[in-house]
C-alpha cells in the first residue's frame, strides 16, 4: 500500500503545524532520512531537519515529497523519524492483514472489520443493486451508530456463499437510498457525511464501498484509504467469479421470487430470459433435498453438472439444489431421467414441481418440489408433487391462522369425543373409498348394514347428505386437516439459514 503526504498529515495529527500538499498522491511506497549528494527518488518520502527555511522555530523538521511538504514544530528530529517509521509500520501490517482477509472464508466481513480499525466510523460494502455483503456492528455502547438498524440486520455473505448462492440471501429495503441513510442530530451524536467509492469489475460498476464520516469536511486521506479498501473488495469479487458463469445477480433475483418479493419489470423480463420462460416453453423446478444433515460436497458438483446441459439452470441454495429444466412444446422433460442417474449414490431426495411459464409462479414451484419430498410416503429418490397435491393442498389451507373456523364445528366435536373416535373412522374409510359401501365395510370388519346405520347417524350428527357428491368432498378435505392438528410448517426455501 503506498501513502500520500494526506495520509501522513492525518496520522501526525496536530503535532503537523504547517503542510503545502496540492495533488497528494498515493506514490509514496517509503521513506529516507535526506542526505547531501543522494539522488531524490519521486516514490519516497523524506524526512530532514529545517534550517529556518520554511519554518522559524528551532528544531522543526520537514517531510518532503516532491514540491510537497509537512512542517513538525516542538518534536525532536529522532521521535519524528521513529513517528513516520510507526505510520509506515501501521499501514504495511494494515496491508497485509488485508490481504489475509481476502483468503478467510468470512473475507467480506473480516475486510470490514479491519477497515473500521482505521476508520471508526459506520461503513457498508454492497452490490449497485443496494444488495449488501458486509455491514458494520455498533461496536461499543458509547459509540452507538444512530440510525444504523436498517443496515445491521441485512444480509452479510460469506466467501463461500457468494460463490455458491446460500440461502441467506436476503432482500435489503430498497426504498432507502444509500447515501441517504437518515442519522438523526441528537445530543451525543453527530450528524455524519457519506463517502462512497465506486467498486468496478470488468470495466462496469459492480458495487460500492461506503463511510459515514463524523467530520462536516472529510479529509482527501478518508477518500484515498477507502479507495484502497474498494480496491480489496474489487480484487476479491474479481477473483470469487462463480465458475460455471452464472450471473450472481440474477441468480440473487430467483432467491428473491422464491422468497415472494416483488420483482421489478426489468428484473422480471431478465430473469424471463435467463430462464428460458418464453411462451410454449414447459418450464419444471427440481429441488434436491439431502436425506440427512451432514455435509455432501456433491452438491455443488451437481449444480457445475447441470450447467453444462442447454435448457438447464442450476444453483446451490443452502444445503438444497435448485435445477430448473425448461424444454420447447413438444419436446420431452429429460431432467428425471438424468437426476436419477446421478441419485443413485448420493443423499439427496428429488421433488419435481408441476410445469409452469410464468415468472410469478416461481415460488409456487418450489413449494410444491418441497412438498413432494416432505409428503412422499415412499423412499423413492424421485417424489412428484402430483402424488400429494391434496396433501399438499391441505397444508396450505391450514397455514391460514383461522382454518378451523371453515370447518363444521360438529366434525370437530366428534372427531374430539371418546364415542366418535369409531365414527370418525367410519367417516373417513366411508370417504375414502369413494361412498362404496361394500369396500368400506370390508376395511371396517363390520357388517354392511352396520356400516348403513352409522351412516345414517353421522347424517344426523353432521347435519350434511353423505349422498352428495359436494358434501363428501368437502369432508374429505375437513377430515384430511383435522387429523393432523398441529400446524403446517413453512415450506422454507432453505434448510440452513446461516
């Protein structure tokens, strides 16, 4: 890391008493005490005593580089020499711990967190979509950063979610504007100014690295450290390309809709492209879903291998993998035939949604992929969601917090009573062999006739004709969710949500 005479100037704080510094550029890599007959060199910083020349008191020393310089008045020669040697020292091992960083498998926060070290101040490092990786903590009690909430509960990623799309992608409010965050002027605090530095990939705008400064005026040496700062950032999301070439943010986008946020009309027709959502398009979402919780690094090996076919999009998403398959009208969904090969020495479950074509109905299919895993009673690798779609549709009935109230208050009585445990049976075996008398009975080991006057009493219980066809479909339904009381569990999106 090279230092300009701005940086130096703020380090020496007050004991600088007088500085002449027009462009200030960071080209100083080191220092050297100015002899006679030595060579200036335009990357070093030199230090020599003044003569009366630039300073009239005794003692002062000059810091020069190139027609620029520092004035040190009241410190001895010696203490200020050993003064620069500690600044140089401090950003060298500021550098390298920088550098570090950039290997830890936390690199996004832990280049935060040594950043504020230097800094002090609220800081954020986030994607131009107002995504954000890593944030600030309010560090102390006295050093509370009012105003901060909004950015202290967003997401921050690790390296290896980023590469890998985990499942704590989060949304971020995208109605605040970064450099607008609202620090109230209370006693105790002090209003603070934005500093923002643009973050490019490849030529484009990828994201900024942002400060909020307490001074009204920051000095240039707060915007030339964290342009170095924006450079790490820079070099680590270089380096962190996911290698089949997905393009995160669009894969950022499919997290969202899976999680129900709104899209906008530009990421809605991006992500109709990136999926292959065209009209006569059959478009069908698998999800892998691991049989245990222990690791599998095949997963990542899955989404690589997928990549590679056309029609294909895959990603890692928690501990899940998310394959979606969409094949011209006409043409076959091979997707099965291809994931079951690959199932057969793996710990993954495989839930295959129902078709779809529109973008909305993402969320929608991957409920129902989870479904088909979660409420297969066989231990088949392949689980589809059309053999438990009334199961399925059962459970998302009664994620409504007032379910109950739709059923006939007398069917829940009776399922609840000592007597109607039997009737309840009959009920159901009645239902479910579709009103066939014959069959129900046989399953009941009761007589027809038996079975023809509990019938009629449950007629007379329930206040409904177990003839019509309607009634008994709206008891089967009613029965289906009364037998499993307790409530339906989110269908989440991710296992792990780090």
């Amino acid at each position: 890391m090279k230092l300009s005479l701005w940086i130096v100037r703020d380090e020496l704080g007050e004991l600088c008493s007088r500085a002449c510094v027009t462009e200030g550029a960071m080209t100083i890599k080191g220092y050297r005490i100015l002899s006679d007959g030595a060579a200036a060199e335009p990357d070093l910083l030199y230090i020599c005593r003044d003569v009366g020349f630039l300073s009239t008191a005794r003692g002062a020393t000059l810091l020069m580089h190139g027609q620029e310089y520092l004035v040190v008045e009241a410190v001895p020669f010696e203490n200020v020499v050993n003064l620069v040697i500690s600044i140089f020292e401090k950003f060298y091992s500021w550098e390298r711990r920088m550098c570090e960083a950039m290997h830890d498998n936390d690199a996004f926060r832990t280049i935060m967190d040594i950043a504020h070290e230097h800094f002090r101040c609220p800081m954020f490092f986030g994607h131009k979509n107002r995504r954000l990786y890593a944030v600030t903590d309010q560090y102390t009690d006295k050093d509370v950063y009012e105003g901060w909430d909004l950015f202290k509960n967003a997401m921050a990623m690790t390296k290896e979610s980023y590469n890998k799309i985990s499942g704590s992608v989060k949304a971020v409010d995208r109605s605040r504007i970064w450099a607008d965050v609202d620090f109230k002027d209370r006693p105790g605090y002090k209003v603070r100014t934005p500093v923002r530095v643009n973050i490019h990939h490849k030529g484009e705008l990828w994201g900024h690295f942002v400060l909020y400064r307490y001074e009204d005026v920051v000095s240039p040496a707060v915007y030339q450290v964290a342009k170095f700062v924006a450079g790490i950032y820079a070099e680590l999301v270089a380096a962190m390309k996911h290698k089949t070439g997905t393009s995160f943010l669009e894969i950022a986008w499919i997290a969202d809709a899976l999680r129900g946020v709104q899209l906008s009309a530009a990421q809605t027709s991006a992500l109709k492209t990136f999926l292959y959502l065209e009209d006569g398009v059959r478009t069908v979402m698998y999800l892998l879903i691991p049989r245990t919780d222990t690791y599998d690094d095949t997963k990542e090996w899955f989404a690589d291998y997928f990549q590679t076919f056309p029609n294909f999009r895959a990603f890692v998403l928690g501990d899940n993998i998310v394959i979606i398959e969409s094949q011209p009208a006409g043409n076959p969904l091979i997707g099965v035939d291809r994931i079951r090969a690959l199932l057969v020495r793996s710990k993954y479950r495989c839930g295959v949604s129902l078709p779809f074509s529109d973008i909305e109905m993402l969320e929608d299919a991957c409920k129902q992929a989870r479904y088909a895993v979660t409420l297969s009673r066989g231990e088949g690798e392949i689980c589809y969601f059309r053999d438990v779609a009334f199961c399925a549709l059962t459970q998302e009935l009664k994620r409504m917090p007032q379910w109950r109230a739709w059923i006939i208050p007398e069917l829940t009585e009776l399922m609840g009573s000592d007597e109607g445990g039997e009737y309840f049976r009959t009920l159901t075996e009645f239902l479910e062999n579709n009103g066939n008398l014959s069959e129900a009975a046989k399953k009941l080991y009761i007589h027809r006739n038996s079975l023809i006057y509990r019938i009629k009493k449950l007629e007379d219980l329930l206040g409904m004709s177990l003839d019509d066809t309607m009634a008994r479909e709206y008891l089967t339904l009613c029965c289906h969710m009364l037998r499993d009381c307790a409530p339906a569990p989110e269908p989440e999106i991710d296992q792990d949500d780090r």
